[in-house]
C-alpha cells in the first residue's frame, strides 16, 4: 500500500504558527519507535536533547553525554521521521573552544545524523557569536535561555530562573540577543509565567516554553516525564498523561509468573513441525 504524503514541518511553518497564533507542540524522543509515535501523533518538533543522558543513559545530569551518542540517539529517530522538525541538542563541551570545533560538531547533525537544525543552551556573547557562525554556515538554530541545565554546576541547582528583577531583565536580553544573532526559535525553561509572556510578545521568532507557563508559542516536555517512563525527580511542570512504569512493571510481572508457572509459552505462542504428505 502506498503511504499517505506528509508535508513536513519546517522553520518557516513554525514561523508562521507564531503569526497565526497556532500552537507549536514539541516532544523529546531519543530512539526510532518513539520518534515514530510520536511524529504520527501529529507533534511538529522532536528534540534528541542532551536530557537523553539522564533519562535514558543513566547519568545523574546532562554534562557527560558525548557528542557521539547524541548523533547516535539523533540518527535513530530520524530514521522514523517522516513530518515532524528534528533538532539535535549541542551537548556539553560540543562548541566551548571555539568557532570551527562549533560548526564540525553542528554540522554533523545536519550531515551524518539527519536533523534540520541544533539547539544550543546560553546566551552570552561568546555564545552569541557562535549563533551567528552556525546561522552563517545554514545551521538553523534553536536557542535556549532561562534554566540552562548544562550551567548546574555554576548556579548549584535547578531551579526557576528570573524570579528577581535584574534575573529577569538578563533574561529578557539574552533572549532578544539570541533573536538577533539569528536563532529561529528560543526555548524558555523554567522562568515566571510572565516573564515568558512578556518575552514572547518581544520576539518575532517563536518561544518554546518547558516550565515557562501557557503564553509561549509552543510547548515542549520531555517524552518520559509526560508518559510516566522516568525514576526521577519530577519538577512542578511535568504532567504526567499516563503511567509507563506501572504498565511495564505490571507487564514483566505477569510475564514472569506465567513462565515460572509454565503458562507461558502456550499453544498459541509454539510452533508446530509441519507433516510431509502421506506420514
Ligand atoms: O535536553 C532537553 O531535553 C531539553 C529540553 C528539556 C528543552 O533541553
């Protein structure tokens, strides 16, 4: 059967959800079923964000994922993706020496791995000039301000970001920086409900909110906080629209009593020798 044609999401259609007032809805996926369920549900952004340490390589923050298995992971769910916009996540020490080690590191997941665009955290003006080097190169790129998890170290702690005034006023600038360096879209994570409001009245490209309240342009969560798949601590932001972990943990435990009890494998589930004709 021929499959149905898709037209796929791309930066100027996100551009255009800004001006229609259309929300953007965005998910993280880091391996080829999810992506492809998640891309047939309809969402327009998948990211392989660098949250893929944590919620499925098992480390306790972002800071060790390596470049590779970020291509590895973006390669997977690209390969399921026939709508949604992929973006890959510049990974902790991917684009911190300097302009040409930026753009290899971008370029590869545009060229090996099969995004459309990378998403880089921060906004300071080293940062900014990277922007605009990749935006240079045809990298398209997402920024990030607000809680930028890959700064744990120096800030101590997650936690909600621009609380205070003169937090808020950098973060309204970084974001208006970012815009000018030439990003497509900004994430928001975890700032005041109005402080996002008031960014994405000031931006013409579209803001993207995780922990940032109902007046972005779009939403992102990341895939196992929303469908109840990570061991985690959950922040205020996460809902949880089912519960995995009591599905598959119910699931093994059934499986398990069956085998020992010897009711599974069963008829059904066995394969027969088939008969030569005349025996
Ligand atoms: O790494 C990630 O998944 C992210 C999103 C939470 C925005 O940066």
């Amino acid at each position: 059967m021929l499959e149905k044609p898709v037209s796929p999401v791309t930066i100027p259609s996100l551009q255009g959800k800004k001006e229609s007032g259309e929300k953007i809805v965005a998910l993280t996926a880091y391996d080829f079923p999810t992506a492809r369920i998640i891309d047939e549900a309809g969402v327009d952004i998948i990211l392989v964000g660098d949250s893929l340490g944590m919620v499925v390589l098992g480390y306790e923050t972002t800071i060790p994922v390596t470049m590779d298995e970020m291509i590895h992971h973006t390669k997977a769910v690209s390969r399921a993706v026939r709508r949604a916009l992929v973006i890959g996540d510049m990974p902790y020490f991917s684009f911190h020496l300097g302009v040409e080690e930026t753009i290899a590191n971008a370029s590869r997941f545009l060229k090996e791995a099969g995004a459309k665009a990378v998403k880089i955290e921060g906004a300071s003006k080293k940062r900014l000039k990277l922007v605009e080097a990749m935006v240079e190169a045809e990298i398209p790129v997402l920024g990030h301000v607000g809680l930028t998890p890959q700064s744990l170290y120096r800030f101590g702690q997650y936690k909600v970001r621009g609380a205070n005034r003169e937090e808020a006023k950098g973060i309204v600038a970084d974001a208006l920086n970012l815009e000018s360096a030439g990003v497509f879209g900004v994430i928001l994570e975890c700032i005041p409900r109005d402080l996002a409001r008031t960014i994405t009245s000031r931006l013409r490209v579209p803001t993207i909110g995780i922990g940032a309240g109902p007046h972005c342009d779009g939403q992102i969560l990341v895939f196992h906080d929303l469908v109840g798949y990570s061991n985690g601590y959950q922040p205020k932001f996460v809902k949880k629209y089912a519960d995995l972990q009591a599905v598959i943990g119910q699931a093994v435990r059934t499986y398990a009593e069956e085998v020992r009890q010897g009711v599974f494998p069963d008829e059904t589930h066995s394969y027969h020798r088939t008969r030569k004709k005349g025996k």
